[in-house]
C-alpha cells in the first residue's frame, strides 16, 4: 500500500520518490488507502476533506497513479492561490485578445488534464460567479475558452480537496448546492495526525532516514523521550509540520543523536501564565484548527508572511498560499492596544 505514488511517478531521483510515500499503517490510514483503491480506477470524481497538512495532495497523487489514467498528465490548480479575475482563464484557457493583457492564446487547465487527472485544490474558494462554469464542464465535459465561441470536449477525471466545511458553506448560500453535489460523489476525510498517533513513530523514522541521507548527515538513535514528545505532541499543523520540525531536528544533530525539537515548544505551551496555550480539540472545525495554526504560526514570527523566517516557511506553505488563506479566514494583524507603540512607529516612520 505504500507504493502508489512511487508507481506513479518513476522519477530518477530516488530520495523524491521515497519522499511520495504514504507512511502509516493505522487503522484510519488504512481506511483511507482502501478508498483509494475503491475508488482510482473508477472515472468518478473525488473530493479530498482534511485539515492543513494531513496529506490531501498526497492521497489526490495516489489516486491517479492507481487510476487507468496514470500515463497521463496530473494537473494541479489552487484555487485560492489565484486573483479571482484570472482563475477562469486558468481553468478553461482563453484565445488572444480575449480581455486586455491576453497577447496569446492560453490553454486552460482541462484542457491540459485531458485524458488524465485535474487536481483542485481548495475548492471551496472558487467564486460564486464561476461555480456554474465549473458544474457545466463536470456534467457535459464541455466548455468554451474565453473570447471563442467553439465549444471543446475534454475527458478529465476531477479529484477536489478542501479544508473548508463545504456544508456550511451550502447553508450559508455561499457554495452551490447543486456543484457541491456534483463534487461530493466519493467524499475521503483524512484523519489529523492527533487522531492517528500510532503513525507517529513510523513517519518520524521515515523523515529521519530521509533528511539525514540528502543532507549526508549521520543520525543513529532517536532517544525514547525525544519519541515520547513526539507521540504527545497535538501536531495542529499535522504531518507537514512533523516533517518541518523533523528537518529542522536533522540539521542541529550532532554526535548521531537527534535532539527534541519539541523540547522548546513544550516548555513554552507549559509555562505559566502564557496565554497562546492553545489546545487542538478533536471538536474543533478545520477551519478553527487552521486559524488557530496559523495565528499562532504568524505570531511566533512577528507576523512578517514571507522569506525565510517568515510564517510562510514555517508553515511550508508559499506565501502567496498563506495571504490566500489569511483573506479567507479573516486573519489580520491584531493594532496595538498600546497608543504609545503606535505613537512610537509614527515617528520611526516619519
Ligand atoms: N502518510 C504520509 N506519509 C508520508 N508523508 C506524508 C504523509 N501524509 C502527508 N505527507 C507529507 O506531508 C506533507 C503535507 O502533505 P500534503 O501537501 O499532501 O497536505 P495537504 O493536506 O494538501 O495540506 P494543505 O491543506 O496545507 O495544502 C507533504 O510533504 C506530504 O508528502
Ligand atoms: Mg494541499
């Protein structure tokens, strides 16, 4: 069950393969894979649900690398990452001077994935204005590029992935219904890491072996403690923050032993009187466990967004992602409560 996305992708550089992986064998991940192979050789579309970082394009890989269509392309398009003024000529392409600024044609991505797989990621954030474009190409395979009136017909396999409660949003009338219907045929929830911990030990092992070995560093032994605080640990930020922490843990090792990277955060999480003690219950929505993240993410990097260390990389996400994901979930710096900093960055400024 491991090996679909190194069936899929016969890259040469082996570390890239291995990193594709799907490490874990609880139960819950098992229930997934085994959906996964129910459903890849099918046509029928799939929409991936998880919080931040549990794996949804990983599993959205495995997929079509189990499907039929496996020789052909996996596309990928982020919704949210894109102004929403060109996310419809990302989709369905356009022809030249369609709209100001197109000086060529422009293939869209359906048209790409013709043949095989179309990954939308964060679909719970195309706009109201382009849902119906969106629920006309999955019921007919047919649209029209921008400025041309010829339609096209494309066979595409469409696998979607959210972290937004798509539900909600239906109740809210700020998603279709009738789209949501259409995505939600084969609907896979993947676990949070918190609610599977018994991936933890394998998945640590597994960063380990393969940091260590691209950077040419030797590590020997994980202490039983260090492997305690990983297993304790409520990971909000799930298996891509397991993976950053883990990097980060291979590049300070020294002597072969690899340090605690959990050790600072769980004196900070346990230090009295500090008020971003913040717990991540299993009841919390994706979308407050991913505010909650993010929040905390940005304040412990003086919430600057980009380079190095900035929240962006922190949390492995590009920083165009993040802005996304910060409009979307109405997160903005806190002001100051305090006039005299505010007086204060007036006249640094001036
Ligand atoms: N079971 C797993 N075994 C090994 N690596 C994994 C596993 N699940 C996820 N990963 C790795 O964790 C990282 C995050 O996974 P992925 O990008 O698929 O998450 P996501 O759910 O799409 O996150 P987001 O919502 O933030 O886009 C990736 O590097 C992926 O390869
Ligand atoms: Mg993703």
């Amino acid at each position: 069950m491991e090996d679909y996305a190194t069936v899929m992708n016969p890259g040469p550089d082996h570390a890239e393969r291995t990193f594709e992986r799907i490490i874990g064998n609880s139960a819950a991940l098992e229930s997934v894979l085994e959906q996964v192979e129910q459903v890849a050789p099918t046509d029928s579309t799939v929409l991936i649900e998880g919080e931040t970082g549990t794996g949804k394009e990983l599993i959205a890989h495995a997929i079509h690398n189990a499907s039929q269509r496996c020789g052909r392309a996996f596309i990928k398009l982020n919704c949210a990452a894109i102004p929403l003024d060109l996310l419809e000529s990302e989709l369905f392409g356009h022809e030249k001077g369609a709209f100001t600024g197109a000086i060529a044609q422009k293939i869209g991505r359906f048209e790409m994935a013709d043949k095989g797989t179309l990954f939308l990621d964060e679909v719970g954030d195309i706009p109201a204005a382009l849902q119906p474009k969106l629920l006309r190409i999955l019921q007919e395979q047919e649209f029209e590029r921008l400025g041309s009136g010829r339609t096209h017909k494309v066979d595409v396999r469409l696998v979607a992935a959210t972290n937004r409660d798509l539900v909600k949003m239906v109740a809210r009338g700020q998603f279709r219904s009738d789209l949501y219907y259409r995505l939600n045929v084969f609907p896979i929830l993947l676990p949070a890491l918190r609610e599977r911990r018994e991936d933890i030990p394998a998945l640590v092992t597994h960063f380990v072996r393969l940091f260590s070995r691209r950077m040419g560093k030797q590590v020997d032994s994980i202490s039983p403690e260090t492997m305690a605080a990983f297993q304790w640990y409520s990971w909000p930020g799930n298996i891509r923050e397991l993976q950053n922490l883990v990097e980060r843990a291979v590049i300070v090792t020294r002597d072969g032993v690899l340090p605690n990277p959990l050790h600072k955060k769980q004196t900070e999480l346990t230090a009295p009187g500090q008020h971003h003690n913040r717990t991540f219950h299993s009841s919390m929505t994706l979308e407050d466990s991913d505010r909650a993240l993010i929040v905390e993410t940005l304040e412990q990097a003086s919430w600057i967004v980009g380079g190095p260390r900035g929240a962006a990389a922190k949390l492995g996400l590009k920083r165009t992602t993040l802005l996304a994901k910060m409009r979307r979930l109405g997160i903005s710096r806190p002001i100051p409560q305090d006039g005299a900093d505010l007086l204060g960055v007036a006249r640094e400024d001036a």
